[in-house]
C-alpha cells in the first residue's frame, strides 16, 4: 500500500510488530476504541518501552473490568 507509513518498530523479525506507548496512545479511538487517557490509566506501571496491540488490549480489558473501592 502506498501511502501511510507505518512508525513500528519491531524486535525481532519472526514476531509480532511492537510499539512504543506512545504510538499506541496517538490511535488510542481508533486502534482500540478507548481514549487516550484509557490507555495511561491501563499501561500506568507497565514494564518495558514496547508493546504489542494484543499486550495494550489485554492490559485494557483488565483495567476497565477492574472495580472501584
């Protein structure tokens, strides 16, 4: 596809492509319907400086499951 460049970075060549949370909070709304602020409240004390879309997803559904005392 022309056009849209990609900004991945990826780790190794076999896996699945990984992002820095950054990337991942600029298309918070439409990578994984949430907004942006969703995303620092799931990954706040994450480990690492990459992810991947499944890793984000996960680390949201958890996050907006969670209850509040």
């Amino acid at each position: 596809m022309a056009g849209k460049k990609s900004t991945k970075t990826e780790v190794n060549s076999g896996s699945e492509p990984r992002y820095t949370l950054a990337e991942l909070t600029v298309h918070a709304k439409e990578r994984f319907g949430v907004r942006p602020e969703v995303i620092a409240g799931a990954m706040y004390g994450a480990a690492g400086e990459l992810f991947t879309v499944a890793e984000v997803q996960e680390q949201i559904k958890h996050f907006m499951k969670a209850k509040v005392d």
